[in-house]
C-alpha cells in the first residue's frame, strides 16, 4: 500500500455528511512547504463551485493544500456555493496555519443540495489533527474521497532519476458512477516528492489524464465535479526535473494514472465486468477514439457482455455510427482472441467456448481493427446490468 511521498501529511475523518457511521467523508492533504499543483477538470457547462475555484488557482508554484468531502458536490448551489468551497479554504487555513488562497477544494456526492458547513468545519478541524504520514494516513484520506465506491483507489511508482535518486509518486482517486470520456463525477489526486515546473506538471497531467481518465466510461454522464490533482512538494529532487529524467517522470505518472483509471469502471456501479476496447488502424487517434467510445456507450454491448453473448454485430454496428468515415469492408473483430468478424465478413467461430470466456472472466477484451491508418487508442468501459439500474433508480428517492 502507497505511503505518502515526502512533504506531504494526510488525514481522513468522519464528520456525519455520509451517513455510515465511521465512513471517512473528510480528506485533508497537507504540504509541509509550498508544492507546484497543476489540475485538470470537468468539461461540463454546470461545473462545481469547487471546480471553478481550483481552475483559478491552478497551476501553481505554491499550493499548501487540498481538502475535499464526500456526499455533497456543492454542485449548481449558485454563490452561496462559491462562498462555501472559499470557507472551506479559509477552514483549512485556520487549522493547518497556510495561506486560504494556497489551498484547493474537491467536493463530491449529491448534485444541488446546501454544503452542511457546521459539519464539515468540525470535520476540517478533526482532520488537521490527524494528519500522518504513514500507510493509514494514506488510506484514511482515499476512504475520504469516496460515495458509491465499493473500495478505495490508491497506486504508488517509484522514478529513477539521475544520480542515482528515487522519486515517489502515490495517488488516489473516486468513481464508480456518473462515469464518462473527458471525465465524470470522479476525483483524482497524485503526490509526488519530484521537484516540476507549474507549467510542466500542467501539461504532464494533462497528457497523462488523456490516456487514462479521458479513456473510461461507466455509463457515458459527463458530471459536473470533476478533478484530478498533481502536487509535487519538490522533496526528492534537487532541482526541477528535465530531459530524459522529465520523460522518466512522465512514463511513470501516466502508468500510474492508468492503473488508477482501470479501477473505476471496474468498480462501476452493479458491474460484473470491465471492458477493454482497443481500436486500431485508424486515420487518426482522435478517430479511434471517437470509435471506442461509441462502442463503450452502447448499452446493447454493454448488456451483451453482462450475458456472456459474442454479440459482435451490436460491436461493428456501434462503430458504423461513431461518425467517423471507414471502409466497412476492412474492419475486423475479435472478443477475447476470438476472431469473429474479418475484413469486412462474419467468420466462423466458436460462439459457446467464446461465451464461456465472456463469462468466466472479470475482464472481457475487444479489438476492432481497421485499415484507413495506423492511429490506436484504449478505452475501459463496465458493463450495463440489473443492479446498475436499481441502485440508480433507488438513488436519493
């Protein structure tokens, strides 16, 4: 399990907005000096107050904190909102003794319902108390984040840089429903004791949530809370990181997105498998990509690997209305190494063994293959089931 990289500390606590008893639904991220912070967020129009806060603080060469709640998004509340993300700033001022305008805010839970002040000023106040720096710190803060997850979602990588040193990067992140391409009701933090750049952490996470965050999908809702969070205290590395040891840094921030991003549709609410698409052969990356999520929204494809059904005509029919000009006749399919649909023509196959392998597995593996280029991309999606339905259904009614 991840410990915390240098200069940081973190907590999580129960303050009573989650109605578990115990359920941490405080997280309280400090730095022991300023951290460079860079985010990426929601592209929804309706954006959280906390959203809208952080884009304005971000990047920077100085963020001391990140303090976030479950069970409230603080979400379409107008300005009362925005004075409430800015009070929770000023909170965490107050008890940790850094700067309010130092200080970044994820919010995540019920969609235009008043923030519950007096308990998350209480639960601010319990956290800066609490704040660690070991193995429970760490998974007390990522409990924190969390609504309808199943489990908290954490991940660490170790960078060789030169001279013989060692980076840290350790992350956590939410999600399980609202989940949709350029991200849904998720959040993500990544800490690093590496020593960047604002304007490179910027565009580093940038990159790296595109091939990782921007790729999955449980049910296509693009929500409206958002937010991944790069914080680099500057510890384990004597100077900002460049060259061959920026691209080190790279490789292993976006691995770690990567592995952070795959747990989420696998965690999807009521999923019971996770869904790989790869999409190969294309003119251009963002073509395939439009692909892979057309195919991934597809609740009949969706449905179809809930039933263990090698349904591949639902697959190229998904494709065919992406939007994307190919020529039918070169498009392949196979699911789980099952080659189904070549060149543009069924292909005999093995439907019972196939489904057998939809069944048996957690993870079910589709690879459309084209002929216009060489563009790929990957896209995670979960499955549609029954359970899916009922607990949106029965949600907040």
């Amino acid at each position: 399990m991840p410990l915390p990289p240098s200069g940081f500390r973190l907590s999580g606590v129960h303050c009573g907005i989650k109605t578990r008893a115990g359920a941490e639904d405080i997280a309280l991220i400090v730095s022991d000096g300023p951290s460079v912070a860079a985010g990426v967020y929601t592209q929804n129009l309706f954006r959280a107050a906390p959203v809208d806060l952080d884009r304005q603080r971000t990047p920077s060469p100085r963020i001391r904190a990140v303090v976030s709640n479950a069970g409230n998004a603080n979400a379409c509340t107008g300005e009362q909102g925005m004075r409430d993300a800015a009070q929770m700033t000023r909170l965490v001022s107050q008890s940790c003794g850094v700067d309010a305008e130092d200080v970044l805010v994820m919010s995540t839970g019920v969609i235009g319902e008043p923030m519950p002040m007096e308990k998350i000023a209480c639960g601010i106040a319990m956290a800066a108390n609490r704040l660690g720096t070991d193995e429970s710190a760490f998974l007390s803060a990522a409990r924190g984040l969390t609504t309808t997850d199943r489990s908290h979602k954490v991940v660490e990588r170790n960078v060789d840089v030169a001279g013989g040193r060692r980076v840290a990067i350790a992350g956590m992140a939410k999600g399980a429903g609202m989940i949709g391409p350029r991200m849904a009701t998720m959040l993500g933090v990544l800490l690093t004791d590496a020593a960047l750049e604002p304007d490179a952490a910027q565009s580093i996470l940038a990159e790296a949530v595109d091939e990782s965050f921007n790729a999955i999908s449980v049910e296509g809702h693009t929500s409206t809370n958002d937010t991944v969070l790069l914080l680099a205290s500057g510890h384990g590395s004597d100077r900002p990181l460049a060259g061959a040891d920026l691209d080190a840094f790279r490789e292993g921030l976006a691995s770690a997105c990567v592995e952070l991003a795959k747990m989420i549709p696998d965690d999807g609410e009521g999923a019971t498998h996770l869904i790989a698409i790869d999409v190969r052969g294309c003119r251009t990356r963002e073509d395939a990509k439009k692909i892979a999520r057309t195919v991934a929204a597809s609740p009949l494809v969706k449905c179809a690997i809930t039933g263990g059904g090698p349904y591949w005509g639902r697959i190229v029919s998904a494709a065919g209305y992406a939007g994307v000009p190919f020529d039918p006749s070169g498009v392949s399919v196979s699911i789980n190494g099952f080659a189904m649909f070549e060149s543009g023509q069924p292909k005999p196959f093995d439907s019972a063994a196939a489904s057998r392998s939809i069944r048996s597995e957690r993870e079910t593996r589709i690879t459309l293959t084209f002929r216009e280029g060489s563009a790929a991309t990957r896209f995670w999606t979960s499955d549609l089931t029954v359970a899916y339905v009922t607990f949106n259904a029965d949600y907040k009614t």
